[in-house]
C-alpha cells in the first residue's frame, strides 16, 4: 500500500464520516416532520381503507342463510364453530335472528365468512384492540365471545381509512421507492 | 496561580475542627473525591439517556417517553431496577476475582479524575506527570476486563475479552503519541499547564506574530488552543480514545446489536451495572481529556481575559463562568460520540487493528517528529498550524476526489426501480 493511497484512503474516511454525520444530523434538526413512531395508547393509528381487523356484524341486515358459518374453518374454544348462530322461525315462516356469536379465542381472521355472505351482513373492521380482560377474573377466555351488539359496534374499515390518514404520521418528502412504468415492448432491463 | 479549593476548603474545615494542616489536605481530598464520584454517577445516568434521545431523534424515532417528562426518569429507574436484582455469580467461576473485576475497571475510570482540573481551582491534585498518570491509569481498564472475563470461567466471554485487550492495547500508543504534540508546545505534563499553555502564556507565539492579534482587542483566544495548531494529533487522539473506550464504531468488544455483553456476559446486577457505567464514565474521562488538551479547558474562545481580570482570578463568579465554558465543550464531545454512534457502521477486527497499528501510529509519530523540530529550533507555532492545516487539508482533498470518483447517488431524488416487463402482458386493460 502506497503512502498516496493510504492518505486518500484516510481522506475519504473523513470526509465520508463527515457526510454520514451531516444525513444524521438533518434528520435529528427535522425530527418534528420525520417523525415515525406512533405512542399507540395514547395515540391512535388509523387503518387503511382495506385493513382486516376485527369483524363488523349488521344484524337488520342478515338473513339467517348460516353460511358463513359453514365457512367457518375453525372450531371455536367454548362453542362448536367459531361462528355461533341462534335463531327461530317467527309467524312469516322466516327465520328471525336470535343471537350470533364470533369466538376471538379461536377465529384466525380468514375472511371466508365475509366472502361467503351474500348479504354484506359480515364486513371488514378496522378495530385491532381485540385483547380484553376482566376487572374481577383478568383473563377470561370467555371475554372473547363477541355478541352480535358489539359486532355491531365496532367500527368498519371502509368507513375509517382512508391512505393519506393511515400514513399522515410518516412524512412524505423523503425519497420513498417507486416504480417506474414500463412501456410494452421495451427490452427487460439489466438486473 | 490560584490553589485548589477542594484543600482549601478541607484546610477551613480542619481550622474550624482545630485539627493538624496534614488532616485538613485529607479532608479536601476526601469532599473532592466525593462530589466527583458522585458527579460522574449523575452524568453517567444523563448520559445514558441522551445517548437514547439523540440516537433516536436521528433515527425518526421518540426514545423513552414515559417514566417521567420526556423519559428523564428512565435511566434513574434503570439503575435502581439493576440495584435490586440478584448478583448472580456462575458456580464454577472464581468467586472473589469475579466480585474484584467489575471494581477495578470502574476505579480505573475514576482514578483520572484525581488529576483532571475543571477550572483553575476545581482539582485535586496537580501532578507534574498528569497526561502520564491518566493514559496509564486508563489503560487499567484491561486488567479488569480480563479479569472478569476469566473469572466468570465463560469461554465465550474470555475470548471476547482477549478481542477487547488486543483492541485498548494496540490503541494505548497512539493514544499517547498523540498526547504528545501539545505536551512540547506547553512545555508541561500537567493539565493545568496544559491549558495554560493552551491559553497563550507559555506558548504565546501564534498571538504575537499574527496580525490577527489586534482583532477584537487581542480576544481571538480560541486561535491558541491546541486543535488549531495540532488538528492532526487531535483527530488521531479521538480516533485512539474512541477505539479505547470500545465505542462505535470500534465497538467490536461488545456490539449490542449481535454479541449481547461480550466479556461481561456472565454479570447481572450492581456488578454488570459497574461495567456499563465504567463504560459511559470512559467516554466522558475522553471527552473531558480532549477539552482539556485541544480545546482549550475552561477558556472561553472570545473575551477570556477581560471577563476574568473584571470579576477576578479566583472568584466564585468566575469558577462557574469556567466551569459552564467547560461543561458545554465536554457536553458538545459527549454527544459528537453519541452521534457517531448514530451514524456510523462498525469496522472489521482486521480494518480496526490496520488502522491502529498502520495508520494511527505512524501518522502521530510523524507528529510529533514535526512538532518536535518546530519546538527545538524554535519556529513560531503559526508556522506549525500553518504547515499541519495544510496537509490536514490535502488529506481531505484526496479523500474528496475518491468520493467524486465513486459512482454517484442522489439522495434528494427518489430511487427508482424499472419494473420488469411481464411475460404475457394483458393487452385489453393496457400495461401498468
């Protein structure tokens, strides 16, 4: 190793060290905007539009087709299927909705029930607090057994997000990657 | 030349006791010895949660937030939490060496204060040999560090510990070489005289010569500090205490992201707290040792004498004057450390020694080769600076045309990927 090479080489070290020190440093000046962290419990992070959360039950809406509960892949912890369905025969001959159930001890948020509703009764929810406890027995796996009324309270992720309120806390000037459109017929480009 | 006021304050004591002079000197040391430990734990602990602030701030992220405003509880919580956990000792290890090691390295980081001034009276002891005593004291530290290792009867944590003496013992020569450039220049071993000669009353003759001197009244002080007429012994003395101290990016010994603890796996508790505070109160011995020696003390860069002759040599205004002059320089060094760490990777264990051993050794020798020519035959220090920025600068330049060389890459623009074309592309919806 020459004496120059050494030299530059020692020369390029500072200089890049100096370099690294100035990215870091702006970062820290701008920290206000370049915030990424969300303090979740006392802040609370929207959902984007398509976001598969807990799930949202419309009762006036559902027929009593318990289709989605033959789409069910799991069983549940207390019940026989994830998805419990209580109903009765009313005067019309029409099924009439009792109580339905979803086991969040057991369901996996496969979204085959929502896929397999013709009614738009079962939707995407934006809701990911799902952990409950119980102020007299804490950890009560039967806490997890969601009624129909607070289905029916959770909020929906279609209603909730939207893109530019679901990323709002990461600041949009840095360089993120994006793709480049291709026309057709162009070669494929080196790797 | 104001004596220290710790023994002064130990003599008043003693003279109030109606005790011998002899007891009063005991005294003094005694109060200074425990106001600076006790300084260090405070700073060590703010230090720490500095370092976490401003490593996060740099990395977009909040750092501790909740254990008090802004997390200034956390690292006080920390070590009462390290306090309360049980000392786990292994069964095979060597009980008394392994309880000695953790003592020894953090003594060996306390040790250096005993010769450190603050300001013109805040010492305890001014030894003639003071830049001596502090880089053999410091140098302790590997004695401990093995010694812990080996006790712990670990073979992961004595190999860590073999890397980490190879690592501070090959960054002990440099560390000294560098020290000595500004050691000819004052003409002194010792801090005080150090920063005196800092000050221009030994080493007047960068003032007298320039014709910057007559501006702003003869107040340019900050041109006789050492960094201006060493910049190269500076940077390699930081460099050497950086790689000394194990911190990033020569934090080879214990990189947290991947060997957890190295030497100091098998610790918990005090005595692992020990070692980490061992590790921060380096830092600080380092940055406290670069203000003293290039950046001239507890010196103001502007006005210095007319500040101290209104108020006084020895006052108490004027101490804390000092002291805050002092504490900002350290302060300012503290966090440069810490954002190195931000910013920096860490190097190969064969880049770490290359640059120990081929480059930081022959550049300080040549240093001091200069340095001691210039001193000898007496050449004005502005010749010195002059001549040091100038290679300094053509080091830079070099490296700046390398970095031109290199293939270029935009920050500001965002990175663009060309998306592959697809096999069978769709012709109806058109191509994405």
């Amino acid at each position: 190793m020459s004496l120059i090479s050494m030299l530059r080489d020692a020369g390029y070290a500072i200089y890049s060290t100096f370099k690294g020190l100035a990215i870091t440093g702006r970062n820290w000046k701008e920290f206000r905007t370049r915030k990424q962290t969300v303090l979740y419990p006392l802040e609370e992070l929207e959902v984007p539009p398509s976001y598969r959360g807990a799930l949202v039950f419309r009762p006036e809406r559902c027929i009593v087709c318990e289709l989605c509960e033959k789409a069910c892949p799991v069983p549940g912890t207390r019940t026989e299927k994830t998805i419990e369905i209580y109903h009765h025969v009313g005067d019309t001959k029409k099924r009439e909705l009792d109580e339905f159930y979803i086991d969040y001890a057991s369901c996996i948020n496969c979204y085959l029930c929502v896929e397999a509703c013709p009614v738009d009764a079962l939707l995407p929810g934006a809701s990911y607090e799902l952990a409950m406890t119980d102020p007299i027995a804490q950890f009560d796996r039967t806490r997890l057994l969601f009624g129909m009324r607070q289905l029916d309270a959770q909020p929906e992720s279609a209603s909730v997000g939207s893109y530019e309120t679901a990323y709002r806390h990461i600041t949009r000037d840095r360089p993120i990657l994006r793709v480049l459109p291709v026309a057709e017929g162009d070669p494929e480009p080196a790797p | 030349m104001p004596s220290s006021a710790w023994i002064d304050l130990g003599h008043w004591i003693a003279a109030q006791l109606h005790l011998p002079s002899a007891a009063g000197a005991a005294i003094g040391v005694f109060i200074a010895a425990f106001v600076v430990l006790n300084l260090i734990m405070g700073t060590v602990t703010y230090m720490i949660w500095w370092l976490r602030k401003l490593v996060a701030f740099m990395q977009s992220r909040l750092g501790p937030m909740h254990v008090g405003r802004w997390g200034l509880l956390q690292t006080p919580a920390d070590a009462l939490k390290l306090m309360s956990k049980e000392g786990v000792i292994p069964s095979l290890a060597d009980k008394a060496m392994f309880t000695v090691a953790p003592a020894i390295v953090f003594i060996a980081a306390y040790l250096g204060y005993a010769t450190i001034p603050f300001t013109p009276r805040l010492y305890v002891a001014d030894l003639n040999v003071g830049v001596v005593y502090v880089s053999a004291v410091a140098s302790m530290t590997v004695v401990g560090i093995v010694l812990g290792a080996w006790a712990s009867n670990n073979k992961y944590a004595l190999v860590a510990a073999f890397r980490s003496a190879a690592q501070m013992v090959s960054y002990e020569v440099p560390f000294a070489l560098a020290l000595l450039g500004p050691v000819m220049l004052a003409g002194s071993f010792s801090f005080l005289g150090l920063v005196r000669g800092d000050l221009g009353q030994n080493g007047a003759q960068i003032f007298a010569e320039t014709p910057l001197a007559g501006l702003l009244g003869g107040n340019l002080t900050f041109l006789s500090w050492f960094v201006v007429a060493q910049p190269i012994a500076a940077l390699c003395f930081f460099v050497a205490g950086l790689a000394e101290n194990n911190v990033t990016p020569f934090d080879i010994v214990e990189a947290e992201s991947e060997i957890v603890a190295g030497y100091h796996v098998e610790y918990s508790g005090m005595k692992f707290a020990l070692f980490f505070l061992a590790e921060f109160a380096n830092t600080m011995t380092l940055s406290v040792l670069t203000t003293l020696t290039f950046l001239g003390g507890w010196a103001a860069p502007f006005g210095e004498s007319a500040f101290v002759s209104a108020f006084g040599e020895g006052s108490l205004i004027t101490t804390f004057w000092h002291l805050g002059w002092f504490a900002a320089k350290a302060g300012f060094l503290i966090s440069f450390v810490f954002w190195l760490r931000a910013t920096l990777p860490r190097v190969r264990v064969d880049q770490l020694m290359d640059i120990g051993w081929k480059f930081l050794i022959p550049v300080t020798l040549f240093n001091l080769m200069l340095t001691g020519t210039f001193v000898s035959l007496g050449i004005p220090r502005l010749a010195l600076a002059v001549l040091n920025w100038v290679l300094f600068g053509l080091v830079i330049l070099l490296g700046s045309k390398k970095a031109r060389d290199l293939p270029k890459v935009n920050l500001k623009q965002p990175a663009t990927y060309p998306q592959r074309a697809t096999v069978s592309a769709p012709s109806a919806g058109g191509a994405r």
